[in-house]
C-alpha cells in the first residue's frame, strides 16, 4: 500500500528528510487511514511514526589506523605519499638542531662558564651547521680545553 503522502506530511511535521521517517510496520493500517496533517500528529504523539536518527560516520577505523601508526606501524614505503622532506621539511630538522644548542650557548654564557668572544665563535660554528647536535657541540668545547670533564 502507498503510504508517500502520509510519509510526506510526517516528514513534513517531523522536519526531517522523506526517508528518516519510520513507520510503525505494526500499524501499517492506521497510518493509510490518516489523509490529513493532524491525523499524521495523532499517529507522531502515538508512536506509530517516528524519526529515525542521523546515521554519522563511524571513526572506528580511524582511531586504530592512528593507534598503529603511533606505534610506527602503516609507515612502510607504501603508505607514503610525497618525498621524503615534503613529508619532514628540512627546515624543521635545522630548527630542531640549532635551538637547543644557541639554548645551551646562551646559558653558558650566562653562568659565566665561556665569555662573549667564546660564545659568539661557537653560535657562528653552530650557524654554520657544524654539530650535529647539542652533545656534539659540548663534546667538542671540552676537547678543545674551553669546558671541563665534567660537561658544563
């Protein structure tokens, strides 16, 4: 039996799209009987129509796609799209090296430990990409007589 019109009018009072409205498969014979816009109401107030819920998108995948590859895994040759520094630019590995060790300069020079000179030939090694990292940059002052042993 064609129940579009009453489906329509439900839709209608219910605000929602012609296929979100449900219909009692129970009642079937009561909804044909309803022609009018309160007779739909009656049958909304008496459960006999109804709205169904918005179907979302479920971020189940998602959510273990990003937990393995937290643990490193789905990160193969495969996986990747873009060249290797499009997908880590240079410019943030740089940033990555050269703060902490102009950070370490700074409160060597701070503490009293190396003079301006000191600091401004070592900043200008460290600009000019030298030590790979800050221990690097550490290793080579206490080789150089300009640190003690024991590190700073």
């Amino acid at each position: 039996m064609d129940l579009s019109l009453q489906r329509r009018m439900a839709a209608d009072i219910l605000k929602c799209g012609f296929n979100r409205v449900w219909m009692d498969p129970d009642r079937i014979d009561d909804i044909a009987e309803a022609v009018t816009r309160s007779d739909v109401k009656i049958l909304i107030k008496m459960g006999a129509i109804g709205k169904l819920q918005v179907k979302g998108i479920s971020t189940g995948r998602a959510k273990h796609n990003r937990a393995q590859r937290q643990k490193g895994r789905q990160r193969g040759p495969g996986s990747r799209r873009g060249r290797k520094y499009a997908r880590a630019p240079k410019k943030r590995a740089w940033i990555k090296t050269i703060r902490p060790i102009r950070r370490e300069l700074k409160k060597l020079r701070a503490d009293g430990v190396i003079d301006a000179k000191t600091y401004r030939l070592y900043y200008r090694f460290a600009k000019g990409g030298l030590y790979r990292n800050r221990k690097h940059m550490i290793a080579q002052m206490t080789s150089q007589g300009v640190l003690k042993k024991g590190g700073e």
